[in-house]
C-alpha cells in the first residue's frame, strides 16, 4: 500500500502552503512599509550644451553652460517643502522651519508639536504655493535630501553639499558628482532668457518668451493665476509681479505655480515673478549667494535678464523661494528602498527561506 504523506513534514502540504501564503504576505507588507517613495518632482531639459553667452544682460557675460542639465519644471511648492520637513525636521535641529511660514499670511506651512515630535502642515489653499522664508542652506539641505532618496532616513547633511550642521556663514561649493543642485547663475539664466533649438540662438529679456514686459496676473479667490477671467494662465506673456496678485485678503500675493503666464522656451515656468529664487552663482560658494526672477512685488525692470540680486546665504524672508537643478541622468524622485527598512527585508526573507526548510528537515 502506498503510504500516505504526512501532514505535518510534506513541505507541498495544505499546511505548509498555508505557512507559505501567510509569510509571503507578511513579506509583502513589509516591502510596502519600508519603500518610501520620493516626492514627485516634474523636470525640463535645458538643452543646446556649448551655447553662447549673452553679452546684454547682468552678468555680462551670462548664460553660456557646457553641458545638458535639467531644472524644475515649477517653483519647490509649500506641499514639497511640507513632504521635506515631516521626513526629516521631527527635532528640526538644522532651522528648517521658519516660524514665519505659519504666522505669515503669505506663508503656507504650520508646525506642531514639540522638539522630537514636530509634524507639519500645509495651509489651506497653500499647498500648491511657491515655499517661501527659506535660506540657500534650507535648498540645499532639499538638494542632499533628494539625492540621498528622499526617505526619512536621508542624510541632509552630505550628498550635493558637505554642509556638517552649518545654517550661515560661507555656503559651501556643490560636490562633484551631484544629481540635484542650486543652479548656477549661468544656468539659471540659461533655463530662463535663452531661446533655444540652437547654440547661438539668442536671449529673450524676460522667462516669458519675451522682450517686452509681461502683463501681470490677478487672482482667483484660492490663489490661482488669472487674466481676462481666464484661470489657470499658463501660456502667454504675463507673471504674477507688482502686487496685482490679490488674494487671501492680501495685496499682492504668491500663487500657483505654473498658472502666471507661459513658460520659458526650456518649459520653465514663473521664472519671472512669483518669488525671487536662490542661485549658486559661479558654483563655488563664499558669503553672497545670488537670486533671480524678482517676485510678486516687483517691477517689470527686477524680472528682467539685466537684473540680478545678492544676499547672505542665511537670509530667510517672505520673497525668497527657489527650484533645483539636477544632471540629465541624475535620480528622478521614484520610489526608494529605504536602505534601514531594506536590511530588516532582507532578514524577513532569511527568516521566511528558514521557515520553509524546517519542515523539510524532519523527514
């Protein structure tokens, strides 16, 4: 007679499949918990590499870059930031949450709680705002951040930029070999002014495709760009500057990113207007850093290509925001392993591959 299989050592056995099906969900959920997706940033490609420099505007010569890069899309908007201080600013030890941000109309993040649990939230209607009140050291602690996975785990502290704890004093030169970055000025500059589709291709005065002023945008009661009483805007020769943007019982006031007017030839957009964003000049660091665009407030003449600003590094006000750059091949803010939740999957998966065999062993 043939024997029957025993139940509890026959590794095929419902038993042993039910054992099987339980930890492999358990591994699954694990996965789940520990990939700790990056925030999701939209990129354009600044193209034309070896273009020439433009001999008109501020610096001169300005704009000439030797390589691709890329740049965003969109100002870093109040619900990244938001995303950045809940992964990593629990004690906030760096200062990467200014108390502005919460008691200011015109900021978009609240904090709450205590040192060691501070959670932070995005303000009605302000999520989709341009951060502002943040220093070049806050951009670069994004930049780190982003290049390190973005995960609560990620070193802000090293990556794009050695920044060993400073929050002021000199701002230190971009690492080789990073994928995300402040601009340089020349960058900036490119991305914005250049016409694009060939190496001597020209500059335009404004980031709107233009050599005349842009028109300037009102608001919809949420804070949207608006002109004619069409919202969003987002094509035409327009920008949110000169306090005509009201809202949110304001004269004057940031909006939406991408819904001021059109973009620049790269894709761009509120390069002009909105906020004044942190450059990284020549790229090597020291006590000033550089800014460009002009923002919500200024003059048509702030935004132009031969207007240009400089500040302490450390400066954190109401009409400073910023966007990265990154390499063309660089990281892209999908979904990362965390690598501390990556070693506890790989012990579930020892412990489970363990599980399996000793059944097998008692034959």
């Amino acid at each position: 007679m043939r024997a029957r299989a025993d139940p509890v050592s026959d590794g095929e056995s419902p038993l042993n499949a039910l054992r099987f099906t339980r930890l492999a969900a358990a591994l699954v959920v694990a996965l789940t918990v520990t990939a700790a997706p990056a925030i999701t940033v939209d990129w354009v490609t600044v193209g034309d590499p070896g273009n020439a420099a433009d001999t008109t505007g501020d610096p001169n010569p300005a704009g000439a870059v030797a390589d691709s890069f890329r740049i965003m899309k969109y100002e870093f908007t109040n619900q990244q930031y938001t995303a950045f201080l809940n992964s990593v600013a629990a004690t906030d030890t760096h200062s990467l949450y200014n108390a502005s941000m919460g008691s200011d109309v015109r900021g978009g993040i609240t904090q709450s709680g205590t040192s060691g649990g501070y959670t932070y939230a995005v303000k009605p209607n302000m999520g989709d705002k341009p951060v502002n009140f943040v220093s070049w050291f806050d951009a670069a602690r994004v930049a780190n951040w982003l290049m390190n996975g973005a995960t609560s785990s990620s070193n802000t502290e090293t990556g794009a930029y050695t920044l060993s704890g400073s929050t002021s004093g000199n701002a230190p030169a971009v690492n080789p070999g990073a994928t995300f970055f402040i601009p340089t000025e020349n960058q900036w500059y490119k991305a914005a002014y250049y016409k694009g589709g060939s190496p001597n291709a020209g500059y335009w005065n404004f980031g709107t495709q233009s050599d005349t002023p842009p028109a300037a945008v009102n608001a919809t009661t949420v804070g949207i760009g608006m002109a004619g009483g069409v919202s969003p805007v987002t094509s035409g020769n327009l920008a949110n500057y000169g306090l005509v943007a009201d809202w949110n019982g304001q004269d004057g006031n940031v909006t939406t990113v991408g819904t001021n007017g059109g973009p620049s030839a790269y894709g761009a957009f509120d390069m002009s207007g909105n906020l004044w964003e942190w450059n990284d000049l020549a790229g090597v660091g020291g006590s000033t850093i550089g800014r460009r665009g002009g923002d919500f407030g200024s003059n048509y003449l702030q935004m132009m290509a031969a207007a240009r600003g400089t500040s302490d590094p450390s400066s954190e006000f109401i009409l400073y925001g910023f966007r990265l750059a990154g390499s063309v091949s660089g990281p892209s803010g999908v979904p990362e392993i965390d690598p501390v939740g990556l070693g506890s999957v790989l012990a579930l998966v020892t412990g489970v591959l363990g599980l399996l065999e000793r059944p097998r062993s008692r034959r």
